[in-house]
C-alpha cells in the first residue's frame, strides 16, 4: 500500500513535468470545480426548502425560491461550459506533449526491444495510456471536490441528529467493504485486459501491414481465426470487468434501497419520540443519496488514482524507465570518418538460443569497395546491423577509423553511414518529401542529381506529379528495385562516407539490374561500399570478396583467387552465390 502510494507520487512528479506549463487551466478547473460544487450543496437544501413551502401553503415564498434555482442552474450549466471547454484545450495540448516524448523515447530503444515486443506495447502506450494520465488532473479536482463537499454534508447531519449520523457512518462502511472487493477484483482484471489489448493492437496491425500477404497466400479465413479468437479473449477481460461491476452494482444498490427503507422507518421512530424534527427529516431525506454517493465518490477517486497509477507506469516505462533498454552511445565525435572498419574478434546473438556471429576478424579500408558473399543465414546482414549499432555486440571490437564504435557518438556513426536494405522502408510521404527527410534543406538541383546518379529521375519523370507523387505506406505503390534505388538517392543526398548496400535477393528484371549496378559503379572510389552481393556481376566488380558462412569468415579474397582456391566459393558461384 505504502509502496503504491509511493509509486503514485512518483508517477505524479513525472506527469506534471508535461503538464506544469497549463497550471493555470489546472487552477481554473480547480476555482470552476469548487463553485460547481457548491451550487451541489446548495440545490439539495433549496429543493427540501421548496418541499416544505408547498406542503406549508407558502407560495409567495415557493415562487422566490424557485426563482433562486433557477438562476443557480443555469450558474450551473454556465461554470459546467466553462470547465469542460478549459478541459479540452488543456487535455488535449499536455497529451500530445506526452504523446510526443514517447514516440520520440521509442526511436531510443534498442532495436532488439522493438524485436522482443509486439508493436502494440508501444502503439497502446501512445494512444490509450497517455490520455488516461492526462485525466487524473481534472477528474481528481472533480472527484475531491464531491468527497469534500459531501463530508461537509455529513457533518451537518452529525450536528442534527447523532444516531442518523452513525446510521449513515455504519452504511458508509457496509458500502466501503463492498467497493474495496470490486476494485480489488476489477483492477486484476484491468491488469490482464491490457497485455491482451497490446498484444491484439500489434495483431491489427500487422494484419493491416500484412493483408497483401494474406490475400495471396488466401489465408483470410485462417488468419481471421486466429484474430478473432485474440479479439474475443481480450474483450471477454473487458466484458468480465464489466461483469465485476454490474454485480457490485446490483449488491449495493440493493444496500442502498434497503438503507433507504430503515432511514424512513428510523426517521419515523426518530420523529415520533420528537428526537427529530420533520423539518431535518426532509433535509436529511434529501441529503441520503449524496451521502451514500459519498463512498462511490472515494471510490471513485482511488480508482482513478489506481489507474492513473497502471498507466503512467506503463507510460514512464517507456520515456523514463529502464525497463526497456535505450541505445547508448560513446562521446567521441568524429565528423566525417574515412571508413576504415575493423571487426576483432567480434561475437554476437540476438538472444540466448544461437550464436550469430562466431568470433568473427575482418578489417575493409577507405574507399574499398568489398562483397559479402555466403549462404543465407550465414549472418551477413547483421554484420552491417552491427556496423550501424543497431545491435551490441557480445564480446570482441568493432573499430571505426580506429575508434571503438562504442565510443562514438550516434550522430558519428549513423551520420556517417547509409544503409541500404532488401526492402527498405519508404515512407507514405511524396518522393521529394521522403528525400528531404535525409536532408532537410536539399535543393531541387540536389534531388535531381541524387535520383539521376540512382537512376530513378527518369522514372520520376513519368509519373503525373513528378517529385510530388505520394508513395503509399511502406512506398508500396514503388517496385522493389524502384524502392532500392530510392534508397540509394537518399544515402546519395546524406553524401556519408560509407554505404552498406544488402542487394535484393528477389530476382529484379535485367533492366532494373543493371540499372541499380549503374548506380552503384556511380558512386565507386568516392565511398567506402559494402556490398552483401546475391549476383555474379556485383561479385566479379568487387575489389575484394569475403566469404561468410556460420557466422566465420572462411575465406577472403579477389574472385579469381577464390574460383581458382577456395571450393566453398566455387560451390557458391556456380550455384549464383545464393
Ligand atoms: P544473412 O544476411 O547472411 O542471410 P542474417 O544476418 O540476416 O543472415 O541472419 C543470421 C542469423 O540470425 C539467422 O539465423 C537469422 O535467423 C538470425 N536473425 C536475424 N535477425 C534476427 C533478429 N532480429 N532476431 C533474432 N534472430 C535473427
């Protein structure tokens, strides 16, 4: 308990940090929250006033009153604009900001957090969690408001009759007990429901992403199975929380009506022993279902804080926390690296169950252009993952102009470095604006000779809105070898040092082939390239082969030396490397 009370006041620290900026809308709500509530206190008191004039004949008297609440109603309503119009323009700025700091925490992860988790640890923390913390502000204002106003409540009734005082504190307690076990039993479940959402939220997606796949492999039906039966478990969480409060719900209310039964009978034998007055019987009688609101309230306040609580820390684990392990890098600082590279005895898995890379030298100098050649799966790619630090290695060095990559700033290293994947990642931007996103104040004369040198300017030049075209997500509406050379623009417009190039394995038509070699040989001598070749012409034009398999360099050197020396090599030509 102590543990969790401190946890929340950790949490509340960290969420004010985003919030600090719109104190004075939080000072507002607070003002607005407070007349609010005590136009709630005195609505009660004019109602059983309005009662007593009626029964009473008064109706000068009934006719003033009513008047008087009118003009608190519509006080009311007025204060209620107000506060929810300062809500929305508060929630929505300080959740964004939230929003904001985790995606940017999110591009810190180590990429082998992104491996380990599904997507929608992340996409739920962004969406969901952040607008719950953001809430707390307003509604624990709210919520405290009613709490102190209704204990306000209970003190009057204490100074007009002590025995309703402890009959309402005796079903204060009774409701008490009760809320205490639903909350326990809901917030179990809450538990649950949200690693459940998570992990459908990643499924979504990736039937989203994944839905070409799926239609051409024609598996809707199988897929759809699978989805549906993830969507069914987590809603039924849902449907069993509901479930928790409907029961709760019926038991206290059917407290409540039986509560409500003796308060007459009380009241009545009260009355008639003249213990009470009939006057302070209408008002307690007014007063009941506030009072016995009075524990939902504070249960609705500890709930609240308990699940501010779950999202925060769901939130701050990703921007603060070390749960989820954050990329790390050196401080030294070099701003345009040669490209020698070096890799010492390096060892590296992605987890425990396969060694990757197996104490694995090479050394590659500036301006080299070096293949990579080997089976798949022999853990070239990851080489070049490494080389980016994308991953930590295990044990050995890797070396970057002599430096170890772990000492190097990250701007040293990615600044320095492109790399061009399979598939790479376009995003759902136009071409130019996906250009820009690598050199944000490129000129037009930039674009056009980078898109001319990877041989993608000629096909821009057929599309209707040229440079402007918009990709589609993913630069799904690009073919492979277009996305590749758009890749190869891009790393052109960074002018890095080095280039890492993982030629696509997917069998591209001759044209777009050669194509993307005339747009490698363009950049040859001023750029140190690594090339993980997968065809025979990459190979022949190589300075140098290194030859990969099992994660061991076996062998190294010109394509000639190695046709004529090495038969693993010979083996691997002859079956077109791959
Ligand atoms: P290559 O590029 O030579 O085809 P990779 O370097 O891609 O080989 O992969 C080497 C090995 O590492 C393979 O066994 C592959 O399954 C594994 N691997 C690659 N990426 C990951 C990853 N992100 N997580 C776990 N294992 C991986």
């Amino acid at each position: 308990m102590e543990d969790n009370l401190k946890n929340i006041l950790i949490n509340f620290k960290k969420t004010w940090r985003f919030v600090k900026e719109d104190k004075k809308y939080i000072i507002l709500f607070l003002i607005f929250s407070l007349i609010l509530c005590g136009i709630s206190v005195i609505t009660p008191l004019l109602s059983a006033k309005m009662l007593l004039y009626l029964t009473d004949g008064l109706f000068k008297e009934l006719i003033t009153v009513t008047i008087i609440v009118l003009i608190v109603e519509i006080t009311r309503n007025l204060f209620n604009y107000l506060y929810n119009i300062l809500f929305n323009k508060y929630s929505f700025k300080a959740t964004s900001r939230i929003q904001v700091s985790i995606a940017k925490e999110a591009m810190k992860l180590e990429i082998s957090e992104l491996d380990n988790n599904s997507s929608g640890v992340f996409i739920d923390r962004i969406n969901n969690d952040t607008k719950e913390i953001v809430s707390i502000f307003s509604d624990l204002g709210d919520g405290l408001i009613d709490v102190i106003s209704n204990i306000g409540i209970l003190i009057a009734i204490y100074f007009i009759n002590k025995i309703m005082f402890a009959y309402f504190l005796l079903m204060l307690l009774i409701i008490f007990i009760l809320e205490h076990i639903r909350m326990k039993k809901y917030f179990e479940l809450d538990k649950k429901r949200r690693k459940l959402s998570e992990k459908n939220t990643g499924l979504v997606s990736e039937l989203i992403r994944g839905t070409r796949d799926i239609k051409s492999l024609n598996i809707e039906n199988n897929f759809l199975k699978k989805a549906e039966s993830k969507l069914i478990e987590s809603n039924n969480e849902k449907y069993k929380m509901q479930k928790v409060n409907a029961k709760y719900n019926l038991i206290t209310g059917s407290v409540k009506d039986f509560s409500n039964l003796f308060l007459i009978f009380l009241g009545i034998y009260l009355c008639l022993n003249n213990y009470l007055s009939i006057a302070n019987f209408v008002i307690v009688y007014m007063y009941k279902d506030r009072l016995l609101e009075l524990l939902r309230y504070c249960s609705f306040l500890i709930e609240l804080t308990k699940k501010f609580n779950v999202a925060a820390t769901r939130v701050f684990e990703v921007i603060d926390d070390e749960k989820f392990k954050k990329e790390i890098f050196g401080n030294k600082v070099i701003d345009k690296i040669n490209g020698d590279f070096e890799f010492r005895n390096v060892s590296f898995s992605y987890n425990e169950d396969k060694v990757v890379l197996k104490n694995i030298s090479f050394k590659i100098h500036a301006n080299e252009i070096v293949a990579f050649v080997g089976k798949s799966g022999s853990g070239k790619s990851t080489i070049f993952s490494l080389l980016n630090r994308l991953y930590l290695i295990d044990s050995g060095e890797i070396l970057i102009d002599n430096v170890n990559i772990n000492d190097l700033t990250k701007d040293s290293i990615r600044n320095n470095m492109s790399i061009i994947t399979q598939n790479p990642y376009i995003f759902n931007f136009s071409i130019r604006d996906n250009l820009k996103l690598v050199k944000d104040d490129m000129t037009d004369e930039e674009m056009v000779e980078a898109c001319k040198l990877a041989c993608l300017h000629d096909f821009i030049m057929t599309l209707k809105d040229g440079y402007d075209t918009i990709v589609g997500e993913g630069g799904i509406t690009l073919s492979g070898g277009q996305r590749q050379r758009l890749a190869i623009a891009r790393a052109l417009l960074k002018k890095t040092e080095i280039i890492l190039f993982d030629e696509a394995t997917s069998a591209l038509d001759n044209e777009t082939q050669k194509e993307i070699q005339k747009a490698i040989n363009n950049m040859k001598g001023e750029y140190t390239i690594l090339i993980i070749a997968h065809r025979l012409s990459t190979v022949i034009d190589s300075e140098r082969i290194i030859v990969i398999d099992d994660g061991k360099v076996i062998a190294e050197g010109t394509h000639n030396e190695l046709f004529e020396n090495n038969e693993f090599y010979r083996n691997l030509y002859e079956k077109e490397l791959v």
